[in-house]
C-alpha cells in the first residue's frame, strides 16, 4: 500500500494510522468518479465528446446498470444533486413509490422487536414480485439530462448499449455479489442464464454479454422514458405484474412524477454543507450532526482517537433518536426541518452529551404520531460524482436497493426490479408503513460543499443507513483534520445508531478497551458503507478526484484540449 499523499499534522494527532490503497487523479477540464472503471470512462467519453457533466453522469449511471448490475438500473430509484454553471443548486428525487394497490398491512411481520423488525413472513417485501415498488431511476435520468444536459440521449446510453452488446470484463466484486446473491437469483431464469452458468457464478474476467439488456437500452435511447412510463418496456413489467400477483400497474407508471428540491444547507466552521432534503435523512440529519460537533475541537482530540470517535458515535446515536420520529415522506408527515437543523437545537442536545460515558439517547423532539422502529435500508448503491470545467457539478446516488433488488428481472428485457417495498415499516398504523403512492425514505447524501459561495468539494457513497454519517465523516476529516481527499474517501469509518459501536478494520485495536469503558458495544466489522467517489475543486480550478477500497471506484480526469483555431498541420506554415 501506498503512503497517503499528506503533510503530517493530522498523522502526529491521529489515533488511527492508515496507509492509502489508492491514488487520485488530477485534471483541469473534467472529472468523472465513479465504483467501475468502465462506468468512469463512459462518463469521460461524453466530456470529451463536449458534453457537460450531466451528460457524464447520465452516461455513467446507464454503464453501471451494465457493470454493476447488483447495484442500480432504470427499474430503481435515487437522488441527482445537481449545482450547475449558474451556482444553481438542486435536487431531482427519483425515488421509488408504493403502487396504488399497496396497503399498510400488505407484509405479516414475523416480529415486533429488532433484530427482525423489519422481516416478514416468506421475506415478501425483500424478494420476489411483492417487494418492487414504482420505479422512478429512468424518470430521474432522463429529466436530468432533458433540463441539464447538453447531448442527445441517444448519444448518452450508447457506451451502456457498448458494454452490454458487446461485453464487459468481470471484477472480482461483481462475482462476490453474485455468489452472495446467488440462491436467489438462480430461481430467476433471466438472472440465472446471465449471472450463473453452469450454476455458478461468472468468473472474474470472463467477457460478460447482456443482449436482452442492450435492446432495452437502445430502446430506451430512442424512445426516452417513454419506453418505461406508457411504453414497451412498461407494458412488459405490467404484464409480469399480473402473471405473478404483483402491484404495480400501468396506471403506477402513467402517474410518476420526479420531484423537484431545495437541499438543505447547513453550515460548519464557515464552510456550507449542502445536501438533500426529506425524504432523505441526510441534510438535516448531517446539519445536525456537524451542528452539535462544532462545539468540540476535534482536530485537537484526532482522526481515529478514543475522543474523537466517542464523540462521533454519541452524534450518530442523538441524530438516530431524532430521525426515527422526524424523516419521512414530507407528503405524508411534517419534518421539523427548522428545528433540528437549528445552532440552538444543537446546543441543547450537545448539553446532554457526555464525554466520559456513552449514553442511550431519546427523541428530542416530538413526533406528530407515532413512529416505529422500522425502515432499515440495503447498503447495496451506486454513487457517481462528476465536474466539468464550466463550473456544472454532479453528484448522484442510485440503487435498486438490495444486492440484485427484488431479484426478478422483467423477462425478455434484462432489467432488474428493485425491492424498494423493503424500505417501508411493514407494521400498520405508523408514519413509515406502507401507503399508496408514499415515497421510501433513504440515507443518500449526494453532497456539495462551498465556501464563501464557492464549490470545495463534492461527494457521495452506497451504503444504505451507513450513507450521511459516513459523509459527515468524511466532511470532518477534510474540514477539521485537513486531509488530503484521497486521505478523507479511505480513512477508517465508525457506525452506531445505537445498538453496537461498528469499527473498521484500520481502526487501532488498542481503542477497543477505552470505549468500552466508556460503555460502547464494539463490533469490529470489514467495512461501513461503500465505495467514496469524491471530487475537491482547487483555487487554481484544477480539479482532484479520488475514489476509495470498498469498491471498484475509478477517477478519471480529463486535460489538454483542442488545437488553436488558426493552428494547421503543415510543416512548412511556421516558416512563412
């Protein structure tokens, strides 16, 4: 491993040394990170071709449907935070809906209590045709790129229709998925052939081919979203619908609406942190975060030190407390977004905090009606962040929720369902349960940071609950620790919302006795989160992107340019 490209304050005060896996990429006129190097140079190929970083990240996002399939796909759902070249800033929620036809006690809960909270009888809402909800990714995808992009769609899915065609190369990754996965999938025919032939899972670099997909793409390229909302691909998932018992109808698909936001924007020791708003936990949960941390020195106290990640875990936990009675669909409930993102909120609970003992931490703030204990999310995302030298900046976090979704493709069409239903607290009568047409709640922190107006850095991860304290995470090691970004994307994670205190591997294993003495249930895990894709934005407007070890995450930069207007190739003209 690599040293990590850094001066040594932050090292001489960490508790927690690490060594870099790998390096970032510099580059003046583009940046494209995303977790598959194909996916990264698809999204490179339209800035290169003259598009602008929608382009690029559309680009990306329909490549990765291709080489990360477990991930993301039109079938899905996420978020676009989108700060373009006029410094406007917004959010597209492409986010999954419950069907018409759902209703709040559609799942048998095998349980009331965690671990099992979330579990139902036969696994209804995490597998099989139960657990898809309307899919909103396409619809996201398309309108980005319609209002902001500057290239044909055509032109944008065609590298995704090149590497479905015509084959990718197999990761490691992708073959870990598969075989984690793999019980499931082999009851699905589609998913069976392409995934596991001869019943095992596609070895690493083996050529993969995805013909059904590649006609859905091209499809897709000529038609739009068209081909899914109204169109031939919509009427192939309506009709497994009803073969199988399913929900969603075409009605479900005719009525889908993006939505669009305004991102929270929080601010931290003169910096402003903008991130999504409700549905999504992470602007206000990250704002309040960083609000109660500001009034500790946690540069003083170190990166990956007893103090430091105590104090993390205690904001983790009070944020937890307030998010189980305060995010959710803002259709369907009032989110306080004032109150807890407010200085004086944070001071209250900072008050309560304890820096010699972990505590169990309740709500701060009352709920409207009551709110259970369900909605946990699947870690298993995409995220893609991509900037281009006119100042457009993309950063997007994508999924089908689940390791492979609901695990069911839609036959002849190669697109995978998501299990978004899985989201919803299958117990009736709460704020989370299941609703007609409420959009799932999600963690996704697609972020952007800016100084005195000004881009700083923007970045993003899979990781389902895990995702905005891992970003908040990283936020601090850049802002309080001054990390350089390939330091901040790799740095050791921790994770609690209460229960256990989770540790990755590069933690210092010495810590483990301090914090449990301080009364934290330590768990040492192999990794919190997915792969980081990070973009920093430099004074002199050279762009740093850096993507970390949880995943194929590649940086690709693009530099030079085009020739002089009046320059000619003739090796006489210079002489003239």
């Amino acid at each position: 491993m690599n040293p990590c490209p850094t001066g040594p304050a932050w090292r001489q005060r960490a508790g927690s040394p690490f060594s870099c896996e790998k390096r970032p990429a510099l580059a003046s006129r583009g940046m494209v990170v995303t977790n598959h190097p194909v996916a990264s140079a698809a999204g490179a190929e339209m800035l290169l071709s003259g598009g602008n970083a929608i382009d690029a990240a559309i680009a990306a996002l329909f490549t990765l449907t291709v080489v990360e399939p477990m991930m993301v796909g039109p079938l899905g759902g996420g978020l676009a935070h989108l700060r373009l070249a006029d410094e406007r800033h917004l959010v597209l929620d492409g986010l999954s809906t419950a069907p018409a036809a759902a209703r709040p006690d559609l799942y048998r809960p095998v349980s009331d209590r965690l671990p099992d909270y979330q579990e139902t009888e036969g696994r209804a809402n995490a597998v099989g045709i139960l657990a898809m909800g309307v899919p909103g990714a396409l619809a996201g995808w398309c309108r980005a790129l319609a209002e902001h992009g500057s290239l044909p769609l055509a032109e944008v899915v065609r590298p995704a229709i090149r590497a479905a065609a015509e084959g990718f190369r197999v990761t490691a990754y992708l073959t870990g998925a598969i075989g984690d996965a793999a019980a499931d999938l082999a009851r699905d025919p589609g998913l069976a052939a392409t995934f596991l032939p001869d019943g095992a899972p596609v070895a690493p670099g083996t050529l993969l081919r995805q013909p059904e997909l590649a006609e859905s793409l091209r499809l897709i390229g000529e038609r739009g979203p068209a081909a899914l909302y109204g169109g031939e691909l919509g009427r192939a998932l309506v009709a497994h619908m009803a073969a199988e018992g399913g929900l969603i109808g075409a009605g479900d698909l005719d009525t889908y609406a993006v939505v669009e936001r305004q991102p929270v924007i929080g601010h931290y020791r003169g910096f402003e942190i903008l991130a999504p708003p409700p549905p999504s936990s992470s602007g206000v949960h990250m704002t309040q975060m960083l609000n109660v941390l500001e009034g500790f020195d946690l540069a003083a106290s170190g990166s990956g030190s007893t103090a430091t990640i105590h104090l993390l875990a205690e904001a983790l936990k009070l944020a937890f407390a307030d998010r189980g009675v305060a995010t959710a669909d803002p259709a369907f409930i009032e989110v306080p977004v004032q109150r807890l993102t407010s200085k004086a909120y944070a001071a209250e609970r900072r008050a309560l905090l304890r820096r010699d003992a972990a505590r169990d931490w309740s709500p701060g703030i009352a709920a409207g009606r009551p709110i259970g204990a369900g909605g946990r999310e699947s870690p298993n995302t995409t995220h893609v962040t991509v900037a281009d030298a006119a100042g457009n900046i993309v950063a997007t976090t994508q999924t089908i929720n689940s390791l492979f979704g609901a695990r069911f493709s839609v036959p002849g069409t190669g697109l995978i369902a998501n299990n978004y239903m899985f989201n919803f607290d299958p117990h009736p009568g709460l704020a989370l349960s299941v609703a007609p047409g409420k959009r799932v709640f999600t963690s996704m922190a697609p972020t952007i940071v800016r100084r005195e107006g000004r881009p700083v850095f923007a970045l993003g991860l899979p990781g389902g609950l895990r995702i905005f304290g891992s970003a908040m995470q990283a936020v601090i090691n850049l802002i309080d620790h001054g990390m350089d970004l390939q330091d901040a994307v790799e740095a050791p994670r921790i994770w609690t919302n209460g229960h256990t205190l989770e540790l990755e591997p590069n933690v210092a294993a010495e810590l483990d006795t301090p914090l449990a003495a301080l009364g934290h249930r330590v768990q040492r895990v192999k990794h919190i989160g997915g792969g980081m894709g990070a973009i920093r934005f430099h004074a002199d407007g050279m762009l740093e992107g850096a993507a970390c070890w949880r995943a194929d995450g590649t940086p690709v930069g693009i530099s030079g340019g085009l020739a002089r207007p009046d320059v000619r190739f003739d090796p006489d003209t210079g002489r003239r």
